[in-house]
C-alpha cells in the first residue's frame, strides 16, 4: 500500500458564527519578554528596552527608530495624527518624550522630571497625555502639568485612556477614575462562580472597560461598580485563563490554551455571544505571557510569543483575519510520527508498502517531494533566507523552517493526518 502525503486547502466563504481555521503564519524571530507591541496612527510597533522599531508588514520586518532610542515605555495616538513615545533610563530622574506624524521620522519633545519613579505606561486624551508609574503616581500633561496619585495602587502596570475614564492595572487590582484622575476608586475583583478571579490585562472598546482574566474576558459597569462575563466560551473548553486580548471595531481576540495545553485564539464579533476558536493552535506550549503580547493592525492580529524554554518556533506570528481560507483537519492518532532535527524531517509509519512525502508551503505551492519504500524516511527541510536590515540597531540574517503543510492520505481517499511545522 502506498501513502501519499499532500495538501487540501478549502476556500470557506464566511458565515455568522464560521471562522477560518488556518495556521499562523511565523513571521520573525524573537524571545524577549520585555518586547511588546502596539499600534499607534494604524501603524505597527514593537518597543522595549531595546528601543522603538516599526513594520510595514505585519512583522515580517522591523525597522528600527534609531533617534528615539533604548528604553521605550510606552507609545500612544496623540491628536490629529500625532503619535506619541516615552524613554526613561532604568533609575533616571526624568523621562523623554518624543513625537512623530508619520511613523518613521520622530523628533524629541521635551523632558519630565519624575522623581526616579519608573515609568510603565503613556496614554492620551486629546491634546493631553498621561504618564503612569510603577509606584502609582499619574502625570498629567496639557497645558499644565498635574501631579495625580492612583489611590491604593500597588505596583502599577498598565494604563488605559479612554474618552470617558482612566482606569490602572496594580498588584491591588484594578483602578478607575472617572474625572480626569482627580479622584480613583478601585473596582469591584471580577467573579466567576462567585470565587474572585485574577485579572491579567485591561483593554477599552468604545468607553466600556475590558479585562482579562483566569476565567475569560470580563467587562465593567461603572455606574454599579460590577463585572459580568463578556461572551460565552464553548462548554468543551477547560481552560480559560485569558493571556492576552486585543480589539478592534470589528471584533475582540483573546489568547488561551486549548485541552491539550496548545495557545489557541478566540474570536468575538459584536454580532455573537459565542467565542469561537479561531485559527490553528500555536506549537510552543509553554510560552512567557506578558503585556501587549497580542494587537490587530489592519486586519491582522500580531502576536509575540516567546518561553523560558528557548527554541526557534518563538517570536512574532501574524494572521490575517479577513483571509476565510481553511485548511481541513484530521485525527492524529494514526500510529504516525513526524518530528523536526537538525538534520531535517523524519517520518515514521506504521505502513510497510512505502509512502510518498510530498511538502507545501501555506499557499499551497509545491515544494518537493520523496518517496520511500520503507515505513521511515529522513529528508531535508524547506528552508528560506531573509535578511532585515535596521532591526533591532543591528543587521540580522535569518535562515529558519517554512511553514508546511503535510497531509496524510491512504489509496481510497481517507484522511490520516496533516501536520503543520513551524
């Protein structure tokens, strides 16, 4: 009996409650934590203390913003198309601040002493931007210069500016203000099951507050200081400690694991109730969460992922969300093993008549393929090569795995097993 591995790729036309199920699309690699991503003036970024780079790809490349510098804070939309990036300096009495109207040009504004506070976050409202730091001290800057403090703030690390409130993200949990930082309450802890859950991350979407959490997304109703659970998550899914979200006008995106402990995203459009998992499941299992890991720029969600267990499969994937190809699926225990090494692609079967391999890009283009007359088969792995100049203050030369597509079939058409590598 001969194996013929190939590929199906089906065009699914979009339906209310149907999603794409495609893989994520590996577009460069990196594993620091402290990286994260934005976007500000409809145009990709990521920062830390490495300093500012932008993409016009959706990350495949990244162009560094070599007069801004290392250290980035925090970057935001200002006003008319202005956007707007803090620097401080690990210990520095002052924090920088730096403008730019197109994205790729930024020019130095002015200097804010801060008191060696540290600063974890900028946000803005008009022509007036806010400056949070770790130790729950709120600068507001405008016309005048405002010294604000988050009260019982513990460890701030994340600040939202929304048109109608500001609201911090602390150890002690979670801040809000409904007058300009004036004054701030901290909120009713978000429930599930009547137990208190953790939240992990804040988000606004047209002035209602969001935040993630060890058991879904949760939104806040501020006139009753309550939370309710916002959508319903499938009854088959067990774990729902939401590790990222990100939003649109269009939908909201959520990141968590699967039953098999995989990262998996969820997909809520104003028009469902239900999430629905959306796209392939990533393949690092143990991955590192951290601030604005996830965002949706022009139609597609960035994510960073990157692990305390290295490997090359970690750093900026990107998926389009207005692409409804699917990419059937299959059962995975057939008896068959495919695993990456150095060395290339091994094969193993448990079908004694041989097998042809045959690999594909996701695009469904050939690659190449070969035949064995045995049930094992080693054969190189597809590899690319792209160079990135600008990136990270250095020129970086990168050959890695392409994604492929494998699938298995016997002689009278029945699906064994596809297989997606990274």
């Amino acid at each position: 009996m001969r194996i013929t591995f190939t590929i199906f790729l089906a065009l699914a036309f979009y339906t209310q409650g149907s999603m794409a199920q495609r893989p994520w699309i590996f577009a460069y690699p990196d594993n620091t934590p402290t990286n994260q991503l934005a976007v500000a003036s409809n145009i990709l970024y990521t920062y830390g203390e490495f300093g500012l780079a932008y993409s016009i790809d959706h990350g495949t490349t990244w162009d560094t913003v070599e007069a801004v510098g290392p250290h980035v804070r925090g970057i935001t939309d200002f006003f008319s198309g202005v956007s707007l990036c803090v620097t401080q300096l690990p210990g520095a009495d002052s924090a920088s601040f730096y403008f730019s109207t197109n994205g790729t040009s930024w020019t130095f504004s002015e200097n804010l002493n801060v008191g060696k506070k540290s600063v974890v976050d900028l946000g803005a409202r008009g022509q007036r931007f806010y400056v949070a730091t770790k130790e729950g001290m709120l600068y507001a800057r405008g016309v005048t210069l405002d010294s604000l403090t988050i009260t019982e703030a513990t460890d701030v690390s994340e600040l939202v500016v929304a048109s109608t409130y500001l609201a911090a993200l602390s150890k002690t949990g979670i801040h809000y203000s409904s007058d300009e930082g004036a004054t701030w309450s901290r909120t009713s802890t978000p429930q599930a099951s009547g137990s208190p859950v953790t939240p992990a991350a804040l988000l606004d979407v047209n002035a209602v507050l969001y935040t993630a959490t060890s058991d879904g997304i949760h939104a806040y109703q501020a006139s009753a200081n309550t939370w309710s659970n916002h959508g319903t998550w499938p009854d088959t899914l067990s774990n729902r400690n939401v590790l990222a979200i990100a939003a649109d006008g269009l939908r909201m995106l959520a990141m968590t694991y699967n039953n098999k402990s995989q990262l998996q995203m969820y997909r809520l459009t104003s028009a469902d109730t239900m999430w629905t998992e959306t796209g392939w499941a990533l393949p690092q299992q143990q991955i590192d969460p951290h601030r604005n890991m996830l965002v949706i720029e022009s139609g597609w969600a960035v994510l960073h992922q990157t692990s305390v267990e290295p490997n090359d499969s970690l750093g900026y994937y990107q998926y389009d969300l207005n692409d409804f190809t699917s990419v059937s699926e299959s059962p995975t225990d057939d008896g068959v093993t495919i695993y990456t090494s150095t060395n290339g692609i091994t094969i193993t079967t448990p079908f004694h008549d041989g097998f042809t391999v045959s690999f594909y890009d996701i695009l469904g283009n050939f690659l190449f393929s070969q035949t064995s007359s045995t049930t094992s088969l080693t054969t190189y792995s597809p590899t690319y090569s792209s160079t990135y100049s600008q990136t990270y203050s250095q020129t970086y030369s990168q050959t890695y795995s392409q994604t492929l597509l494998v699938v298995i079939n016997t002689p009278d058409g029945t699906l064994v097993r596809r297989l997606i590598m990274y």
